[in-house]
C-alpha cells in the first residue's frame, strides 16, 4: 500500500515545476526512509537485551578434566519478564562433549538472568545466545 503522505509530496513536486523523474526519485527516497525507519523500530524494539547476572559458573565434570576435554558451549535461554531463574534453557551448539553441554546447561538453569527491556521500558521476554566456556589451565 502506497503511502499518501509520499504521493503528495512527489505531486507538490510536480506542480511545482518538478520533472517526473525528479518527483519518482523524491517518492523512492522518501519511500525508502520510511521503511527503513519502520525495519529499525521494529528490529530494535528493546532498549536493553537479557543478560546474566554475573557470569555463569559452571562446574567442571571430573571426567571430562581427566580426558582433556575443553570446549565452548552455546545455550540459547529464554529469560522471563522477572529477574530470576531462566524460563527455558536449550543447547544452541555443543562442544563436541555431552557432559560439557550438560553441565553448562544445568548451570544456566541455576543462574540469574536480568530480563530484556521493551523501546518503552517494560520487561519482556526474551531469547539470548549465551556462550559457558570450559578450558583447563596449563
């Protein structure tokens, strides 16, 4: 649907002495920002993402410390409108260890999230990437 604000104004163009190419071009431009205007409010509806509180801490199975295993662990946590305990934690991408993913997962469960914030200030949910890592110390 055509916007008639941006009509109008390529026709004041026209009326005003404008050639058609020139009010086309004031109509792509203007039709253009607006979109971009609506894709940025729309894509950028919070004002602050849900983010642990501190970092997560998470154990570090003795089994995988005895093999060597080290690796990152990338949850996705759904965060709640309260600060607390994450609503849903889930493996985004595992570390090629089940009892690293395990671990880092029952340790989100257990952490604290502060919640996202709406462009209006409410709290709202959320879903974030939250990377647990396990190295050893050499």
């Amino acid at each position: 649907m055509r916007n008639p604000t941006l009509i109008l104004v390529a026709l004041a163009m026209l009326a005003a002495g404008c050639t058609r190419q020139e009010a086309q071009n004031a109509y792509r431009q203007s039709a253009q920002s607006v979109t971009e205007g609506i894709q940025e409010f729309t894509f950028s509806g919070k004002s602050r993402e849900a983010e642990p509180i501190g970092s997560i801490q998470a154990e570090y199975p003795e089994s995988a410390r005895y093999q060597g295993q080290e690796g990152t662990v990338w949850l996705v946590v759904k965060t709640n409108v309260l600060t607390g305990p994450p609503q849903e934690v889930k493996l985004g991408r595992t570390s090629g260890f089940k009892s690293l993913d395990d671990a880092a997962i029952a340790a989100a469960k257990r952490h604290r999230f502060r919640p996202a914030l709406s462009a209006a200030g409410m709290m709202i949910e959320s879903e974030i990437d939250v990377p647990v890592d396990f190295y050893l110390k050499r």
